[in-house]
C-alpha cells in the first residue's frame, strides 16, 4: 500500500474490496466509486477527481448524450455537482462498470505516481 495511503484507509478491509475488482458484481461497484470519490477529495485531490469525471463523461458522451466542451461546461459545476451528474449518467446508461474501471485505474496511477515521488 502506498505510504501516503496508510494513513487514510485504515482498515485492510477497505483496501481489499479495491484489490477485488474483477469477481465484484456491478451492484457493489457504486459503493466503491462512492468511496474512491471521498478518499480523493479527502487527500486533497479534487483537480483529479475533476479530471477524472470529466475524461469519463468525454470518452462516453456519445453513448450518454453529451455533446460540446465536456471540460468547459463542466468547470462552472461544483465537483459535487459533476459527481452527481457523472453518476446518474453513467446508472442511466448502465456505464456503472466502465465509471468504476476509470476510477480504479486513476486510483491505481494516483497511487503509483505518488509512490516514484517518494523514492
């Protein structure tokens, strides 16, 4: 686990529902982008999880009816305001799995990244 993470997931449980990504049932997917969300506005990575939500909304915005300057448009909306709208698209779409596959894979990155700076 990532040092600077040690301190923020405190039990292995949390970690481990993570770690198990592949035999979770998309039911239990929402729980986890949930979290995910809330683990990185509390690190203080609110410009990634901006930069997140709005790379997932471009990249599917065809199937989810979007159209125009994702980033642009989507700056003027709270982060909690993106969240929501992000999540009830990707649930009206039934895009729940992919949210939760770009969440994991930016967490992963997060978390790599951080562990090179401090080598």
């Amino acid at each position: 686990m990532p040092a600077f993470l040690s301190h923020h997931i405190p039990h292995k449980k949390n970690l481990k529902e993570y770690q198990t990504k592949d035999s979770l049932e998309i039911k239990y997917k929402a729980p986890l982008i949930l979290r995910i969300y809330g683990l990185l506005n509390n690190l203080d990575l609110k410009n990634e999880n901006r930069l997140i939500l709005n790379n997932w909304l471009e990249q599917y915005s065809d199937l989810i009816g979007l159209k125009g300057d994702i980033y642009g448009e989507n700056s003027k909306k709270s982060l909690n305001q993106l969240f929501l709208m992000a999540f009830r698209k990707a649930k009206d779409s039934s895009l729940i799995n992919e949210l939760y596959q770009e969440y994991l894979e930016s967490f992963k990155a997060i978390c790599q990244k951080n562990e090179i700076k401090k080598d």
